[in-house]
C-alpha cells in the first residue's frame, strides 16, 4: 500500500496541477488530501450541485474543501434538460458524466490547469460504468485507477491519515435508484432524497431506496438489518414512505449492494 500511495504522489506530481471532481465521498476526498499534499496552491476542487445529488453531500463537500485549505468551485449541472439523460437508458451516465466533465474541462482552462483528475478507483474497472467512456473520450485522468488503489487501500489509508470520510457509506447520484427505460423527474428525485435521508436519520447506514413507481424497495447492508426489522422502526418507515406517494413498502432482502439495478440488464454495455 505504501508502494501505490508513492506512485499516487509521483503521478500527481508529474501534472503539476489540477483541477479534482470533487463528490465529497471516501474516494475524492482522499485524492482531494493527496493532491493538495504533493501539489499545495496549485490544487483546485470542483463540486457539481444539482437535484440528482443529496444536498447532504454539497454541504460536506464544503466543509472538507474548507479544512484542507484549497480553493473550492461549485457548479450547477442541467442533467433534467437533456433528454438522453431523462429517458433513463443504460447508458445515461455517459450523459451525465460528458456534460459535467466537459464543464470541468472548461473551467481548468480558464484556470490554466494542466489536468482534470477525477476518482474513479482500481475496483471501478470491472463495473459497468459508461462514464468512463465519456471520461476518456475528454482526456479526464484517474489517478487512483493507475495506482491501482481499491476501495479498502482507500479506507484503510483515509483510517489511518485520519480523514473523518474512512468509513463513509458509499453513495451515487439519486437517478441510479431509478429502473432503467423509467423517465427520470425532479418529483421522483425528490421523494428518493426526502426517503433516505429520513431513513438516514434513523440510523441507518448504507442504505439505497430504489424507485420502482408505486413500489419503495430499501437496501441496507445485512448487519442492519436486525435493527431494521424492530416492529416500531417499521411502522415509522412505511408511514412515512407512504406519505411521499409509495403505495408499497418493502426491504430487499439480497440487501445492499451497488449497481443493483443493473442486474434487469441482458448486455452490458461500456
């Protein structure tokens, strides 16, 4: 692990500076602390807000950029006004991912940057992500990915430099809650967000509420689930759920796992 955080430094050293897509999550927030270590001013993080993303997270995001002392940039991404994106196809995060890193790109330019980095980890590459596809076809590096860190050398060293995001639950924008060939709306994205952060704010830790029209199908991870299935918890889950407009209240019981709804694709493809 020491190896591959040597080479993280080297290849970011080699840019000599860069602009990070920065989510605020495990793996942004660690490259974000590493940049800013090997590259000091010449750093600069950007965090895209819109209504696919929690507002939790924008918030967060600022507090990090904040304690590590760089410059912090947010944009506003139109991900609704693009009807690719909407119509909610398997390749929407291609959509999604080109318009947002082709605004990186033009802000990098404005800040003479040599490079956009974002946080695509080693583990990324077995899964079906066509936002890598837009990130090549824009020149964006990964400079996790070559230093082929996976998500556990990720926590394990965020653990151990102390940055409070080690074992942050993983997240992913509101629209991969939505089964695919379903049009993505700002209702529908909303009463996802409201639905977890309730389910949040119970004490739940890695959670997913995956919109299925009429139907709320919750993930959590297995340990949780013990603690899920109290009869009062319940209770409070479905009523609320029921007033943001499901009909039916149910708990997969394959439990949390990303990319559960790739698992309706016949073909993927990249």
């Amino acid at each position: 692990m020491e190896k591959k955080l040597a080479n993280l430094k080297k290849i970011l050293s080699r840019m000599k500076s860069v602009l990070v897509a920065f989510s605020g999550g495990v793996d942004s927030t660690f490259l974000l602390k590493v940049a800013c270590e090997v590259l000091k001013d010449k750093v600069v993080a950007v965090t895209a807000n819109s209504e696919i993303y929690p507002i939790s997270e924008l918030e967060e995001a600022k507090k990090r950029a904040q304690e590590f002392g760089v410059k912090h940039i947010i944009i506003h991404t139109e991900e609704l006004s693009q009807e690719e994106f909407i119509n909610n196809t398997p390749r929407r995060c291609y959509f999604c991912k080109k318009e947002l890193f082709s605004k990186l790109k033009e802000i990098a330019k404005e800040k003479s940057l040599n490079c956009v980095v974002d946080a695509s980890n080693y583990d990324d590459i077995a899964d079906f992500r066509p936002g890598r596809e837009a990130a090549r076809e824009l020149g964006i590096r990964s400079p996790l990915e070559k230093a082929k860190f996976t998500k556990k050398d990720i926590r394990t060293l965020s653990h151990r430099i102390k940055l409070p995001t080690w074992n942050k639950p993983s997240l992913a924008c509101l629209a991969s809650r939505i089964p695919y060939q379903t049009r993505i709306s700002k209702e529908k994205l909303k009463r996802i967000g409201e639905g977890e952060k309730f389910l949040r704010e119970l004490g739940i830790r890695q959670v997913r509420l995956r919109d299925h029209g009429d139907i709320a199908r919750i993930e959590i991870a297995k340990e949780e689930m013990s603690s899920f299935l109290k009869e009062n918890l319940l209770e409070q889950i479905t009523d609320r759920l029921k007033k943001l407009g499901y009909t039916y209240v149910t708990l997969d019981l394959e439990g949390y796992r990303t990319g559960s709804m790739n698992e309706t694709l016949e073909e993927k493809i990249d």
